[in-house]
C-alpha cells in the first residue's frame, strides 16, 4: 500500500490536541449498493475505517465504508506463501491472481489486498486478520462515496496513487497513450458523486536538473509540516517531491520542491512517515531494476528510511537537493538503507512500532510485521 | 458430458450409516461455475483446490443454500481450468464423505497472437518513447510481461531494462502500451548516464515478443512476434501542424479530408486528438483511417461536406513518436525559455464543382 500516514513533521502541540478531540469527518452523502469497481488500481485507507479504491478503468475514487474499526490483536505470526493462500480461497493457484494492492486499516490493524483474478480479470478485496483468517471483504452491498476523476480529455487509465490528507482527498493518475500525470483533489469530507479537481504538476526533477510538468507520479503521501498541509510525490527518477495542498486551484499548475534524489534506476513503490525514539523518518521501498548489474542487497527490492526533517528542508531543494548517493557510496547519514526489510514487495504501516510487508521468499511471498526501523 | 458428470463419491470415514451422495455439478454451459450439492440438511460443506500431490488447500469462499431436503455450496467465483477440487461434507456425527472434480482445459481454441505492434514505421527515431501491442484475445495482465517482451540489439542480444515497468492495458486487455524508459531518453538523467540509452542511432533492432506471453486464459500465444527496424537520428522537433499538408475534399460529397504529416505521429492519440468542426462549431461526424506509417489521416464525414469553412482542430498533446507534442518537446528544460505558440488548427472549405 501507499500511504497512511496522517502523522506529521514539527506537528504543533495545538493541531494535535484539536486533531485528536475531533476526528475528521470522512464522509458526507453516502450511497447503498454496489459501486461496480472496474479495476482496482490502488488501495488506501482515510480515517474511521474508510477504504479508499483508485479505479482508472472507472476514472473514479470509491469510498466505502468498511465498518472495520475494532482493533484488534495484529498478525502475530508470519504466513508464507501468503500469495497461495490468498488465491485459495478463490479457487485459484498463486500464479492464478496478482497481488495488486496492501492497505492495513489503521482503525483494526486488518490486512486489506486488492486481488485481480487472472482468468476472468475480476477484482476483489481480501483481508488477513491478526490470526491468519482470510476473509472477502465484498463490495456488492456498501456504504460508498463515488468520486469522479472522469471529464475533458485528461482520461486517465491506471490510478498510480491515493492518499487521505485529512481537508483533502489526493489522487495521481496516468494515462495509457501520454507521457502526463495529473493530481486529483477532492475537499474532504467527501461527497456521492463530487468530482476531483484536477491539476497539473511541476517538478523540479534533480538528476535532470530539469523542471518537468508531465513526468508520472507513482507514489503520494500526505505530510503536515508547521499545520500546513502538503503531498509528498515519488517518482520513477526518484526525487522526493513536496507539494503544498494550499496552493491547489483547479486546472492549475502546483509547483512542487525536490528535497531529495534516492538515486537513478529505482521505482518508489509504498512509502509512510513514523516515529521512532522520538525522532520522525519516511520508509519507502522500492523495486530496483538495475539490480542485475548493480544490486543494493539480495532482492532488487529494497528499502530505505530518511529523516522526515529533509522533507521540512526550505534552502537545499530543487538543484541543491540531498543526493542519497556519490556514485554507487552513500553520500549522507540521513538516508539509510534497511537490511531487515530487503526483499520487501509492498508494505504499509502498522501501529506505530511496526510494518506489515509481503516479502519475497523463496516459496512465494510472506505476510509479515517488522519492527519500523 | 461434464455437464452431468456427477461426482465421486470416494471414502468414507464413518459409514455405519449410508451417506447422504456428494455431487460437484457444473454449471450448464460452464465447467467452471459448479455447485457442491448433497442431499442432507446437516453438516458443513466445503470446496479446496488440490495441489500437485493433492493436499488441500484452504476453503473456497462461496455461499450455502438450503434446497428443502438438500443443500448446495456454490463457490463465489469460478474454478481454475486444469485445476482439481475437492468437496468435503462433514456430517454432524463425524462422518466425512468427499468427491473430486477436474476442471477440464479449455477447448482447442486459436491462441492469441499479436495482430498489429505501432508505430508501424521500419524507422524510428533513436529517442521512440512507446510501442503499442495489440493482441488478438484479452492477455494476462502482470509484470512478467516486462520481462517477455525484448528489444534485442543488431547481435541478437536483449537489451538490459529497456521498459518503465508500468502495465499499462486497455480496459478488454487487447492493447499493451510498452514505455521505453523515459529516464533512459531524456538527456541529463543518470539512468541514461549509467546505463545509456535504450536505442543508439542508426542501428538496427527487434522487439520481440516471446511466445510466453499468455491469454487471460493462461495459454502461451500462437507464435512469438519479432519487428524488425532500424534508427535515425532523436527527434528533437515538435510536430507543427503549420507543416501539414491538407487536401480539399469536394462540397457535397462523401469524399475523405486527407492530411500528410511529415513524420509518423501517435497511433493512438491520432484516433482522439483530431477533430473536424463546420462554420456553426458543430463537430462533423465521420470515420477516420490512420495511413501507413502514421504518416496520414483522413476522414470521411457521414453527411456530404457543406460548402462552407471547415475547422480542423489538434489537440496541443498531440504526440510524435518521441513525445513531442506541437506545444512543446518531450526533453524540454522549463526554464530555456518559451517555445512560439503553436497552430492548433487549420481550416478549409470543401471545393465547389471540384
């Protein structure tokens, strides 16, 4: 999964205090029924046990309300082959499904995977509870929000990304025939049948050395930095890219600030903010494609934390960002690779200790927690 | 046959009494959809998938249904072909009764094959960001893909990591849109520093795509698909329509607008960024045909041309095969300054008495 986190840098002690006294509301007019998700793209969850399903083929963000919010005991134990587990229960054998999505609803703890079905192209979601129970979370009769991503001719086929930013709804998407990429925002809480603004974004983009409007997002998050809402964006080039929600109009362009390079040939795949001792950081893992030639670890999928603090970095953005690298040497101990979470395919955050991640194994891939970094 | 092939019965653990018969009944036109019926109102019926050395899986998920004197399972989603289940009854005093059922393979039926790759041109510009693949039968979607489909150099060596790794389908998964990786053209970019870019200059190429790459079925396509083409030099240039070349249809008639470019333009994006509007701004409705190499378009309007001024508008997106579009050039710096406004559309005026 991509996103969860609502925890932020340099949080004021007064946000948090009235954050925490009025949780926000997600959802204003609803709907009862079936909202005929073509294609699942990307899950996410808002607050209150809300999920949130990216549909490109739907040019559409659906909102449903899970009814989920008992916390409960997480995954104590790990499950190896998760993949073939998860397509038994439909019927199918591990290569029979893809493993899409993973989304933990912070409301439980609950595992939520989005689930396409090879054979017929169905889409379903699936969740792991904390003692390995694998259930359906169905979709035909839900408490659900549509909101239109469709309209002129920004069409969008895949949605790279959704993120609940507490006053905003934040989507990318990507089309099948242009090199673009569009931010959705939807104001929150979210209303049947709203439709997403749409913007475009700019980007400062450090290996180019290049200000780019049109290069696909594949990862947001959202992060509040002095009660100031912004998005974080990764791209494939991989800077870490910080946008201020404030600044949206619609049909504009919002210029963003690179604040960090992780470096060339790595495609940012799930990333969150936490705390650990005190002290905020970012986890991403990524899926590197040099990895034959150059590897980072065992895995081409590898992951890596930062200090929250270069996100907050106001002078050295854009062309005088933070390198992770000097060639192939680590050029700052502010980014740090993680070893225990090498091999690590999709992940999302869990409580605030700890990360539930699909790791690959040599029989398949394991659903498993380890400790935040 | 399998319609009514009724189901095994096979053992039985506590057989003081006879058992209640245990049937996987397929569904009428479908082998995949099956019910799990038993003619008994007590015990927990269950359907797992086999594997190779027949140990169960985990329960299928699906819904019970009581039936008067009997009960059925019905599986929510439909078995796999090639695959092998089996339905367990446990009775309420501890018997267990089971029967298996194959799933049979799909008919002999033609494979998928690879029915069109754009751009279709044998030359392409060195900096050529994407390819279109157009299958024949919806395809298996999954990042396998990307490592079934190569480029391979003028030795027959593939490529390194020429794809951004992205599936990007079409809804019915007939069309791939395959990326060559934008951080391997665009100049400046470590990924082309470290690795260099995808396609040099005057050479010559294959996209391969491998037979195993499969149907949504699961079947490896017909035969593997190779296009042969050699480089020229990147495109650095947007494509003006200022440059275009339109030829009058005559007034009254069905006869097409045909336009030339003077390069190959997006397959894609020449079927929704053109568009033909009459002196009211009404768009005119008609076909359009996409000429060989994507060096062409015409369009045959469904009603006679009026003979009066006709708008042809592009869409300033409009992309050639290295991504420029008329606004702007794929590997621009933002900050070198404004590029002159593009013409976003040329008019004509269907010939009288051509």
């Amino acid at each position: 999964m991509k996103r969860t986190l609502l925890h932020a840098l340099f949080l004021s002690a007064l946000s948090a205090a009235y954050a925490f006294a009025k949780p926000p509301q997600v959802l204003s007019k609803t709907t009862k029924g079936n909202p005929n998700v073509k294609a699942i793209d990307v899950i996410g969850f808002a607050p209150q046990g809300v999920l949130l399903i990216g549909d490109g083929q739907g040019a559409q963000i659906v909102a449903v309300r899970t009814g989920d919010l008992a916390l409960a005991q997480s995954l104590t134990k790990a499950i190896p082959s998760i993949d073939a587990k998860l397509a038994g229960v439909i019927g199918a054998k591990a290569d029979g499904i893809e493993i899409l999505d993973l989304a933990v609803n912070p409301a439980s703890g609950k595992a939520y995977f989005a689930i396409r079905k090879q054979d017929d192209k169905s889409h379903l979601i699936l969740t792991v509870d904390g003692k390995g129970k694998i259930s359906e979370f169905s979709l035909e009769k839900v408490d659900y929000a549509r909101i239109s991503l469709a309209g002129g001719k920004n069409s969008i086929s895949r949605v790279t990304d959704v993120a609940w930013a507490d006053t905003q709804l934040v989507a990318a998407g990507r089309s099948a025939d242009q090199f673009a990429s569009k931010i959705f925002a939807i104001n929150t809480p979210l209303s049947h049948d709203a439709k997403g603004n749409v913007y475009s974004a700019e980007t400062y983009h450090v290996q180019h050395r290049r200000w780019e409007t049109k290069a696909p997002m594949s990862v947001l998050v959202p992060y509040r930095e002095n009660d100031r809402q912004y998005v974080i964006g990764a791209f494939s080039c991989t800077p870490v890219v910080k946008y201020p929600l404030d600044a949206l109009k619609p049909d504009a362009k919002v210029k963003g600030s690179s604040v960090l390079e992780l470096g060339s040939g790595n495609r940012p795949l799930d990333m969150f903010t936490y705390e650990k001792n005190g002290r905020p950081y970012v986890l991403t893992n990524t899926f590197r494609f040099h990895h034959k030639r150059k590897a980072f670890g065992p895995s081409p999928y590898w992951t890596v934390k930062f200090e929250q603090g270069i996100l907050a970095e106001k002078e050295k953005v854009n062309e005088k960002a933070l390198w992770r690298l000097k060639g192939y040497d680590p050029a700052t101990d502010r980014v740090q690779i993680v070893e225990a979470f090498h091999g690590v395919r999709q992940m999302d955050k869990l409580g605030d200790g700890h990360a539930l991640v699909l790791k690959e194994e040599k029989n398949g891939l394991t659903l498993t927690t380890l400790a935040l970094p | 046959m399998l319609r009514f092939a009724l189901l095994l019965v096979t053992a039985s653990l506590a057989a003081k009494q006879p058992l209640p018969i245990l049937e996987i009944r397929p569904m009428a036109d479908d082998p995949t959809r099956v019910e799990v019926v038993v003619q008994s109102k007590e015990g927990r019926l269950s359907l797992v998938l086999l594997d190779e050395e027949g140990h169960d899986g985990p329960p299928i998920l699906g819904k019970v249904r009581h039936r008067g004197k009997s009960m059925a399972f019905i599986p929510k989603y439909g078995l796999g072909r090639g695959l092998r289940y089996r339905a367990t009854l446990l009775g309420p005093n501890g018997s267990r009764d089971t029967a298996t059922y194959s799933v049979p393979n799909l008919p002999r039926s033609e494979p998928a094959v690879v029915k069109q790759v754009y751009p279709s041109a044998s030359t392409l510009p060195a900096n050529n960001l994407k390819f279109y693949l157009h299958f024949s039968k919806p395809m298996r979607e999954g990042k396998a893909i990307f490592e079934q489909i190569q480029i391979l150099d003028n030795g027959g060596d593939p490529i390194p990591h020429p794809w951004r790794r992205v599936e990007l389908w079409s809804h019915d998964a007939t069309r791939l849109t395959l990326w060559i990786h934008p951080g391997r053209i665009k100049k400046g970019v470590n990924l082309r520093e470290d690795e260099g870019p995808v396609l040099h200059p005057n050479h010559r190429y294959v996209l391969l795509v491998s037979r195993k790459v499969r149907n949504a079925e699961g079947q490896p396509l017909g035969h593997s698909y190779r296009k042969e083409f050699v480089t020229c030099n990147p495109d650095y240039e947007r494509p003006l329509p200022s440059k275009w070349q339109i030829s009058n249809p005559g007034a009254g008639t069905l006869e097409p607008l045909r336009i030339r470019f003077p390069e190959s333009l997006d397959h894609s994006l020449l079927h929704r960024m053109l568009t033909i509007h009459d002196d009211q701004a009404k768009t005119v409705a008609g076909e359009l045909l996409i000429g060989p190499s994507e060096t062409s378009w015409s369009f045959t309007p469904k009603e006679p041309w009026r003979p009066s001024r006709h708008l042809l508008r592009i869409d300033h997106e409009l992309e050639d095969l290295a991504g420029n579009t008329p606004a702007r050039l794929f590997d621009l710096d933002l900050q070198a300054g404004n590029l002159a406004n593009p013409v976003l559309s040329l008019d004509f005026s269907p010939l009288q008495n051509k």
